[in-house]
C-alpha cells in the first residue's frame, strides 16, 4: 500500500514515517523543512530515517537508507503543480496529512503564513487526494479548535466556533473544508484532534522542550497563568499507534446522521472528527516536577500571567477513538518525561 505523510521533517511526521515504513508500507514523505524552529533538528530526523542532508533538493525524491520502502522530497504545500504531479505519479491508497505552521503564539505575529500553509496547502493536499481517488485522507487537527469552550472534558460533539487565535481557526477550516470534500467526492476522511504531544525528537517549542534546556542551563522558566494550566500531555507513541489503527480503517458515513440534529464528529457522507490524547489532564506544575525528578535539578521559576491566544485547560474525551478503533493510551508522564530527557541528553550530548 502506498501513503504519502506529510510533515516528514517534523516531529509526528518523523514518528509515523518510521511506523508505517515499518509496517511495510510504500511511504513517501515530504516536508518544506521551514525554518520556523531550527533547520538542524529537522535535518537529523530525517538523516534518522535515512533520509541523507546533502541529497535533498526541491523536488526531487530521495531514498532512505534505513528502509527502502521509504523515500522524501522536500516540498511546499502551496506548489499546486508539483503536488498535483506528484499524485499522478505515485496513486497514493492513503494520505496522512500532518505538515502545517503550528504555534498558536507565532499565529498572532505572522499570520498570513498561517493561510499559505494551513489553508492553501491542505486544499491542495485534500484536492488531489480526491481528484486521484485516495482511500483514506486522515489529517492532524488540533485541540485548539475548543477555544472559550470550558466543559470538560473536550468532546467532539461540542460546538468549536470559539477559536481564540489564528492558528486554532485555519484548523476549524480544515475540518469544514474536509467534510465539503467528503460530500462532494465521497472521499473518506478523518481528523484527529492532537493534544499536546511530547517525546524524544520533540518541537523545541513545546513547554518540555523549553523547560528542560533552561534548568539545565541554569537559566528561569516561565510558568504561564500563574502555574493554574491543565494540559492533556500524550506521549508520542500513544498517537502514533492511535493515527496507524485510523488509516487503516477508513471513515464511513454514519446511517444514524439525522440533519435535523446533526452530530460535528459524523456526518451522511465518509467523515469522522476523533479526539486523539490522553484523557488525563495533569497540572502544569507536576509536569515540572516529573522534569526536575528526570534530570535531578530544580527549576528557577517566574510566574507570569496568561498569553494571548492560550487556554488554560485541556482534557480529551477519547471515547470515540477507543470505541472505533481500541485506542489505549498507556505512558504514565514520568515514563514519557524520561524518556524524552534521555533523548534530548544524547542529542545535545549533555
């Protein structure tokens, strides 16, 4: 079966690529390797997968040397026409969309980025997934779409129309876009809403990454909103496994979708929306203190107030993804944090 994954370079994209080459998919990968965080990191995930710095060009596909049934290109969402060939050319069964301009507070800054990115180029994505008939179209979504909803936990039947930044609306646009494509086309599609994912080859802007470099750099962390967070920290091989059950089970329409009273997870076309966490919201205090037990170091703390465009508690409900597909999240925080602290000593040979 062949898959195109998108986002290769980054950090979930470089956990499924290695997952489903390993399940003896045909994978191709692609990645526009943005500098939106440092280039390096992206480089050596893909020179992890095999994938060799000085044979990328744009474009141009390159063979791993760890699998051989996985090859990248580097690669703009926005390039309709090289999207457009390369979907000719490979007739992908499936596509795992996950590349997009994440960060909710670079949302605020630059934000037409947001819409090249996150709307052109999952239209483009999306477009020539069913235009070329593809069997399964599974994307990244976002908790960020709950925005001033405060019932918890999150559930995908609530309401989304809130979204309190940039980055949290080209999200709900995915989904709307999906569906219309779903409808229009009868291509199945499913969105998995990420919450908060960490672990080894992690984003350098994600709260681990950043509190980790300052205590062991002796330098403060910020604690946002006082410390009163809550966040749905799930550790990477929880959603990996969670997205590799949902692409191999395609989205079917729901014989039960009744308009008058429409379900926003289902619909009477081949679309489903999952929540994908850990079901376990944990305080981000105690977050801090599973990190300070790994690396055996006290945390400097300032405290600040709540940044634009954050929410200050997230908590999925995964009923859904458990009921459809058994999904079991089992990595306890302290198993997850040390293991991303071994990760990151060996990386940055601290």
């Amino acid at each position: 079966m062949k898959i195109l994954i998108t986002g290769t370079a980054g950090f979930i994209g470089f956990h499924a690529a290695e997952k489903f080459a390993k399940e003896g998919f045909q994978v191709t990968g692609i990645d526009n390797i943005n500098d939106y965080y440092d280039i390096n990191l992206k480089y050596a995930r893909l020179s992890e997968s095999g994938i060799e710095k000085n044979k990328i060009q744009y474009g141009k596909p390159v063979k791993s040397t760890k699998f051989e049934n996985y090859k990248f290109l580097k690669l703009q969402l926005e390039d309709k026409e090289k999207i457009s060939e390369l979907f000719e050319t490979e007739k992908f069964d499936y596509v795992c969309h996950l590349a997009a301009q994440a960060g909710v507070r670079y949302s605020i800054e630059n934000p037409h980025i947001y819409v090249q990115s996150n709307i052109n180029g999952f239209l483009n994505i999306i477009n020539e997934a069913a235009h070329n008939k593809t069997k399964h179209f599974v994307y990244a979504g976002s908790s960020s779409v709950y925005g001033l909803n405060t019932e918890m936990p999150f559930s995908v039947s609530h309401n989304v129309d809130h979204p309190v930044s940039l980055y949290a609306a080209t999200k709900k646009s995915n989904e709307l876009t999906a569906h219309a494509y779903s409808h229009l086309f009868g291509i199945p599609v499913t969105g998995l809403r990420f919450f908060t994912v960490y672990g080894p080859w992690g984003r350098p802007d994600m709260a681990l990454f950043l509190f980790t470099q300052a205590i062991l750099s002796d330098k403060p962390i910020k604690i946002f909103n006082y410390g009163n967070m809550m966040r749905d920290f799930t550790y990477i091989d929880d959603i990996i496994e969670g997205i590799f059950r949902v692409v191999n089970k395609p989205a079917k329409p729901d014989n039960n979708f009744n308009p008058a009273k429409p379900n926003p997870a289902s619909s009477s076309a081949p679309y489903k929306i999952y929540n994908i966490g850990n079901g376990k919201p944990v305080k981000l205090t105690d977050f801090i203190k599973a990190i300070e037990k790994a690396v055996n170091k006290k945390a400097k703390k300032i405290h600040a107030p709540l940044q634009p465009g954050d929410v200050t508690k997230t908590f999925a409900d995964v009923s859904g993804l458990a009921k459809d597909f058994g999904y079991k999240p089992d990595t306890p925080i302290e198993k997850g944090v040390n293991k991303f602290i071994k990760w990151y000593r060996e990386y940055y040979k601290i």
